[in-house]
C-alpha cells in the first residue's frame, strides 16, 4: 500500500511540475509574442515537449491562458495578503509592489497585462484578471470603509501600473507611496 502511496505521489509531483513547465513556457511567449503568439503548438516548443502534452494538461488555449494569468496573480495576492496582514505601511509595501513594474518585475507585470486586458474579450480570463484589482480593493477596505475611495484607489493602481509600463524607465516608490496616500484618507504622510 505505503509504495501505491508513494508512486501515486510522483506522479502527482511530475504532473505538477510539468504543468508549471508548461505554464512558464506560455508567459514567456506572452512576454516575448504577445497573448497573439500563445498556441499549443508554439508552447511545446517553448517547452520543449509534445503538443499532445499540452493538449492533456490544458484541453483548451483559454484554459492555458487562465493557468498563466492564474499564475502571475497568485503571486500578487500571496504578496499583497502579506501587507495586509503584517505590514506596517502597506500602502508602502503596495507601491514597492506596483514600482516592481518598472524594474526587475517588468516583464512578469507586462505579461499580467496583456492577459488581463485581453480578459475583456476572452470571458473565461475574467475572474483570473480580477484577482489583482480584489486584493487592491481588499487592501484599500482595510485603511477606508468608503466604498467611493476604494474604487478610485483600484483605478490609481491600474493606472500606475499601465503608466509604469508605458514610461519603460524605473519608477519611484516613495514617489507612488506619496500618490497612493493621497486617494485613500487619512493615509498619506
């Protein structure tokens, strides 16, 4: 039993593991291509595998761009779950955060983009794409309960985030740290 046990779980492990291969594989082409150049075809090159393994992980491309999309927000969210939960300055911690976009974080954030902005086309990306604008809005929530200054503080971060992409240079995070304060009261410095 203990060695059904035990091979159950190297599968699961190997599983696990080739679907993180594969779903690394389609940010790069995000990065590098753009969401246009995702295919199953062109991921398993990426890869280096089978189409066919792919198609059994992820039967469908919206599928494979979900699990990417997924991917990147996870991170955010475990990122953002920690200002709120131990931070002392998490608007600080969140303007660092949004500031990454300009800096070592700029491709990964680029790739979040794309996929969350093609999300207004592709439906099944919709509630992937929402995770980054539900963890700013449950950050804000925890500094103002005005449900009005909640949505221009989601709207301030999308929009610093799309800025700091278009301006292509490093940003400043006591500079967004400053901006951020001044749409949530009573937060600024």
């Amino acid at each position: 039993m203990a060695d059904e046990q035990g091979t159950a779980d190297g599968r699961r492990l190997r599983g696990q593991r080739r679907r993180a291969q594969i779903i690394e594989a389609t940010l790069t082409i995000v990065r590098r291509d753009g969401a246009a150049g995702v295919t199953h075809r062109t991921v398993a090159k990426e890869a280096g595998i089978t189409t066919s393994l792919t198609l059994y992980y992820f039967a469908t491309l919206d599928d494979l761009l979900v699990a990417a999309l997924t991917s990147i927000t996870d991170t955010y969210t475990r990122r953002i779950r920690r200002l709120i939960d131990t931070s002392d300055d998490p608007l600080g911690g969140l303007a660092r955060l949004i500031a990454e976009s300009g800096g070592p974080g700029r491709e990964r954030a680029l790739a979040e983009r794309e996929l969350s902005t093609l999300a207004a086309r592709r439906p099944a990306l919709r509630p992937a794409a929402q995770g980054w604008r539900d963890n700013v809005a449950e950050l804000a929530r925890a500094q103002t309960d005005d449900p009005d200054a909640v949505e221009a503080f989601i709207a301030l971060c999308d929009g610093l985030c799309t800025s700091i992409l278009l301006d292509d240079r490093e940003a400043d995070p006591e500079h967004i740290r400053a901006v951020l304060g001044k749409a949530l009261p009573g937060t600024g410095r």
